[in-house]
C-alpha cells in the first residue's frame, strides 16, 4: 500500500511538471522552482541562500541560462533577491509567490 502511494506521487508530480512545460511561461516556472528551492533549504530571516548556479536553476525549470538569468535580474532589481556567484539568496518568497500562482493548474 505504501509503495503504491509512493508511485502514485511520483506519477502525479511527472504528470504536473509536464503540463506545467507545456503551459505554463518559462518565468513563472522559473519563479516556482525557486520556491520549491525556498522549501527546500528553509525559510531564514535575513533571506534563504540557495547555493545552486543560475544553470542549475534553469534547468530545474526545463529553460535556458538565458532564461533564468533574465528573471533572476529582474527579481534582483524588483528586491525580492540577491545574487552572487554561484549563489542566490531569496529574501521575499511571499512576493515570488504572489507572481508565480496560477489557479489553473492548482490541485484541489
């Protein structure tokens, strides 16, 4: 039962990633991969530094480089995070996801 419950969200979350590539704009995936970083490492005041390169990030979005850097800069310069080689500290996750929501494709 355990194992079937395990696949069943691995099935789940490969079916969501692959909807979200074929629907949802580069930048907004780009935006919610670095919420789920967020997650990941944990929330910290004074911002959440993720300790992967702009390449790393932009694949984990299914972009290009390009892509990322190109929002990465644009969050820099709206405030909502740092960037420094090789690095990226997040320092208002709830701004970045205010942008990043998109009701079509939440899940009840």
């Amino acid at each position: 039962e355990i194992l079937v419950h395990l696949l069943a969200q691995r099935v789940r979350r490969a079916s969501d990633r692959l909807l979200e590539a074929l629907f949802v704009p580069a930048e907004t995936r780009v935006l919610r991969r670095l919420l789920e970083l967020v997650d990941l490492y944990g929330r910290s005041e004074g911002g959440t530094p993720i300790a992967l390169a702009q390449h790393d990030i932009a694949a984990l979005a299914g972009t290009s480089r390009a892509t990322a850097n190109r929002v990465l800069r644009a969050e820099h310069e709206r405030g909502t995070l740092r960037l420094a080689r090789g690095r990226t500290v997040v320092l208002d996750p709830d701004e970045i996801a205010r942008r990043a929501h998109s009701p079509a494709l939440d899940r009840a």
